[in-house]
C-alpha cells in the first residue's frame, strides 16, 4: 500500500526492481540483474525474438517513407523507441556483469554478443534517420509531430545532417567500430583491471597474514593515497603509477590507435572542425561554450594553486608534492559502516526535500546496488539508467572511508536525476552529459553542508573543509586538465608525436596546473594512461568541470534562497535531455556562454578557501 506523501512520485520508472526487506535493504553486496530480462518482459530469449520481429516490421517502413505524414512519422517513431528499449535491456546485463567481472571469459563472450546485437539493429534502423536528415527543411517541418520529446529527438538527429554520411558507410563505421574503437576500449579495460599492486612503504613491503606480499587492487591503492602517513600515501602513488608505467608502451599505443581511429572517423570523415567538436554537439553546447569554459578553467589555476600552499601549511609540509595533495587534516579517519554512510547521505537529501530522499531509497529497496571491490572488478563508480521503466542500478566500490560516503551521494544523485526524468521518451530521458554531473554533485554538497553542520570539532571541521577544496579541485581543475592534455595529445598523435612524446606533454600540463605551488616526481609523467575517460570517451571530463562549477552556482542560490529554491532546480533535473541545455540553464538564470558565469563558480571556490585560512 501507498504510504502518504509518496503520490507524488513518478511511477514510471519504478516498474523494475525487486524490494528489498527494511533490515537488508542497506546492506553491502552484488546487486541482483536478474528482474531485468524477468517479469513483464519474459526471458532473455523471448525479448531476443521480440525485437527481431519487431525490427523485421520495422523495416517494411522503408518503402512507404515518401508516402509518410506527421502521424506515421510520430507512429514509427513510437516503434523504434520500443526496439531502442528492449535492446537496451538486452545489452544492459552483459555491460554490468563484464565490470564487476572483467576476468570472466563468459561474460565478455556475452557482451561481445550483445554489441553485436546492437550494431546490426543500429545498421537495420540507420534507413530511418538518414531518410529524416535528408529531408528539406520545409518537409521536415510539415511532418515533425507534436509530441515534444519526439519534437526534441527529431531537431537533435537534424543536427548531425552535416556530418552524416550515407547508408552504406555509417554501416561499415558501425560495424568497424566494434572490434575498432570499442575493442581497443574493451582491450585497455582488460589490461588494467588484472593489475594487482605491491607497496613499499618506507622500504618494507607490506605482508598479508601469510605473510607474503599483499596484493592490492586498484581502489584500494587510491584509497590510500588519502592515508594520513606522508610514506603511505608516497608508497601508493609509485605502486599506482609503476605499474602503469611498466605497461605504458603498451596502453600508450592503445591510446594513440583510440587517437587515430577518433580523428579518421570524426575529423577526416565526418568533417568535424576539431577533434573536440563531435563530442560538444552530442552535449548540446557549442565549441565556443567549452572553449569559455576551459579558458575561464586555465586562467583561475592560481586559485587552486593558492589552496595548496595554504594546505601545506595546514598538514605541516614546507612545500606541497603532488604525492601529497589529498592529505587528510586529521590524522585517524574514522571508518564507517555501509549502512551508516547510506543512512548519512538520505538524511542529508531529506533535509533538502523528502522526495529527493525517497527516490535515493528506492534504488536501494531494489537491490540495484553492487558496493564492494573485488579482483576483476573495474574501479570506479558509475550509475546505469537503463531506462525510464528500470530502477537505476549503483556501482560502487565501498571501503569504509568518507570518500566512499561522498561517492553513494554523488552516484545517488544521478539516480535520482534519472528518476525525476522518466516521464520522458527513451529517446530524451538521458541528460547531455554538460547536466549530467547537475544533480550528483549537488548531492554532494547536501551530504557535506550536513556534516559540517553536525560537527562541533574546529579541528575536524577545518579538516572536512579542506578535504572539500581538495575534492572541489579534482572534479574541475583537475578535470579541465585533462581535457586540456587531450586536445593537445589528439594534436600531436596525428603529427607523428610518440608516447614518450606525450608523456612530456602530460607533465608539461601538470607543471601549469600546479605552477611553483606543488613538485611534481617525474613518474606522474604516466598518470594520463591512469584515465580511463581519455580512452573511453575523448573529452567527457570537461562535463565535471562544467557540472561542477554550475552546481556551486547553483547550490549558492540555495543558499540564499532556501526552499523557495526546491521546486525550480527539481524542475530543471525533470527535463532529462528533452530541451536543450542552453535553453533548460536560461530558465535558471544562467547563460553559459559568458565567462562571467564561470568566474562565479570560482568566486564560491575562492571564498571557499579564505574561510579554510580563518576557520
């Protein structure tokens, strides 16, 4: 039964997802795959001959397109959106199973499966909309239907008329691209995930209880680069960055092939203007926003710089390494249960809205939530919304430290943003990735204002701030950076430079990154083969810059407006990717293209950082 004041949740969206009991629903585990090929939808094998059937008849359409009115069009549009559900059900599992289980020769054979499902329908369907593209505009719009999303959808599949090809190549693109740009993608996931690391901390190696050399994996690596110990945290990064570096020959020409395959399709066929630019229009922001952005990003490095030499101070250092940026304050981090981080980060939501609260539980009471690493496990975290009639699922990589409470916020936000999107078409309910980042970190923020605010130890609390800096850095200057090396390394790729030579220009960014401010050891020189990002999706990061920067504006709104604020930004995450995000971020009062606006978000960081230096 219903209990009072959830009526006004979208119940689209909460179709999927078995509920867990009250006692178990916070507890750490694997989360439960089965209920998205179950249920409704029958077996995976019958969904596979559903969508078979369906693609059959949606390929009769091809004939009848020059006879299409505004109903037929908004009728086979419709159909496809049924196909593009059921195939994305199909491939979800496979996709999910493969990441917290790289090493298992099954799962990846079902994956391969499933990508190969994926591309034919996609090369069955391309027929479609290639015939709108090519539409006259005057055509296209007497047919456009009414339906806003199918409205939206449509403009957006308009926008890539200029660097759509015909049917036959972006078929043979398609299918190249399997064992082409998503191989090699798949071929650098394998590598690093079998990576195990052994520490050397202050020449001893570190022991199991057999008392043989301990074998970490990666997450746990990283999660000690946060040790209150200056050896740990130096040990750390040399294992983390060693290791790499033994392998760098290898995953650098892995990068330069990903480099080269994205130029030729991209650049040399498609007749993007820069490398850059294709991954802008799937944003929906133009090349002249991101450049602001970066530019803006560049210019306020001295801002960060200054935190670090205040930091230094702080942690007792004369001079900043970058072994050493995510020292702690506090000496002994407190540990905490996974049920006590998940409790923590719903009350914090519940401060700001019940409802916003409500849907983070949900994803829980589903049993969509795989926490703890393992070996073969990818690192990392991500949220997989599947689609509008799916609970989201959560992966996580949980160990006990408050990074790990800030990480189910920040994933738990992007569930929920998902959710307050499912009134939306399949084909519209995503966010573009420039608002992807709107509602996790927004979550964060709630996740940290309540903890500082329960918190009574100066101390502590001085240390929970600048713990915030050092994250507030990694998610938009150190995001931005990378974006930065990206632009200059697909540049220097594609003029002969070699991976020694990108290298040098990966340590030459970090040296503008932290000026005089921080040293930077020579074997940071390999930490861009550390990015998974740069290889699976060129120039995502800047997405973190600008989701960051846009949610400290934001959440200063908040601030000062307080719960008048709520059903604004409420609205703003509900859109999904049904409106452009210009026009979605104007209705908050924000224009992206101005410098101004950015310098805003860096204006709140800046404050930030003069409260460290009086608290």
């Amino acid at each position: 039964m219903e209990s009072e004041g959830e009526k006004d949740i979208p119940k689209a969206g909460f179709s999927r997802g078995r509920k867990a009991s009250a006692s178990h629903r916070f507890s750490p585990g694997r989360w439960d795959l089965d209920d998205l090929i179950s249920g409704g939808r029958g077996d995976l094998q019958k969904t596979l001959s559903g969508i078979q059937k369906k693609v059959t008849e949606f390929e009769t359409d091809k004939t009848r397109l020059a006879d299409f009115g505004k109903q037929e069009v908004a009728g086979a549009l419709h159909r496809y959106e049924s196909i593009m559900e059921d195939l994305a059900i199909i491939t979800a599992k496979p996709q999910m199973e493969y990441s917290t289980d790289t090493g298992d020769g099954k799962v990846k054979a079902s994956l391969d499966r499933a990508e190969d499902l994926d591309v034919d329908i996609e090369n069955r369907l391309l027929f479609f909309q290639l015939w709108w593209i090519a539409l006259d505009d005057s055509r296209s719009a007497l047919l456009t239907p009414d339906d806003a999303d199918l409205r939206y959808f449509l403009t957006l599949w308009r926008k890539q008329k200029p660097h759509t090809l015909e049917e036959r190549v972006e078929q043979a693109i398609n299918l190249k691209n399997v064992t082409g740009f998503s191989g090699w993608t798949h071929h650098y996931d394998k590598i690093v995930s079998d990576f195990t690391f052994v520490l050397k901390v202050k020449n001893r190696t570190l022991k199991d209880a057999a008392g043989k050399p301990r074998k970490f994996v990666a997450e746990e690596v990283v999660r000690l680069a946060y040790s209150p110990d200056p050896s740990t945290r130096e040990a750390a990064y040399k294992a983390l960055l060693g290791k790499y570096a033994e392998h760098g020959d290898v995953l650098g020409e892995v990068y330069r092939t990903i480099v080269r395959d994205w130029r030729n399709e991209f650049v040399k066929l498609r007749g993007y203007e820069s490398a850059i630019s294709p991954r802008n229009l799937g944003n929906q922001v133009t090349d002249a926003t991101v450049q602001t952005l970066l530019r803006v990003c560049r210019e306020n490095g001295p801002v960060f710089q200054e935190f670090f030499e205040v930091k230094s101070k702080l942690v007792g250092m004369k001079k900043m390494s970058r072994y050493h940026i995510y020292a702690p304050l506090v000496k002994k981090e407190r540990s905490v249960s996974y049920a006590d981080a998940v409790r923590k980060v719903i009350s914090a939501f519940e401060r700001f809205d019940p409802k916003f609260a409500r849907l983070a539980v949900r994803v829980f009471e589903a049993n969509h939530v795989d926490s703890s690493p393992r070996k073969g496990k990818e690192s990392g975290a991500y949220c997989y919304s599947v689609t509008p009639h799916v609970v989201p699922y959560l992966f996580l990589n949980f160990s006990g430290v408050n990074r790990d409470i800030e990480t189910i916020a920040h994933e738990s936000g992007h569930a929920i943003h998902s959710q307050l999107a499912t009134s939306h078409s399949l084909l519209t309910f995503h966010p573009p990735l420039v608002l992807a980042e709107t509602a996790s970190v927004f979550g964060e923020m709630l996740l940290f204002d309540n903890n500082l605010r329960e918190e009574k130890n100066k101390e502590i609390k001085r240390g929970m701030l600048m713990d915030k800096i050092s994250s507030v850095y990694a998610t938009i200057g150190r995001q931005a950076y990378f974006v930065v090396f990206e632009e200059e390394a697909h540049r220097a790729v594609n003029e002969g430079a070699t991976v020694s030579d990108l290298c040098a220009l990966y340590l030459r960014n970090l040296g503008e990154q932290f000026g005089e401010a921080v040293q930077v050891p020579d074997e940071f020189k390999w930490e861009w083969t550390y990015i998974p990002h740069i290889y699976h999706t060129p120039f995502y990061c800047y997405a973190y810059s600008f989701g960051n920067l846009l949610t400290l504006s934001l959440y200063d709104t908040y601030l000062r407006e307080g719960k008048s604020f709520v059903p604004r930004y409420m609205r703003l995450l509900s859109y999904g990717g049904s409106k452009n995000p210009e026009d979605i971020l104007t209705e908050m009062g924000v224009d992206v293209s101005s410098p101004r606006f950015w310098q805003g978000g860096f204006n709140v960081i800046r404050r930030m950082v003069k409260d460290l230096q009086t608290l």
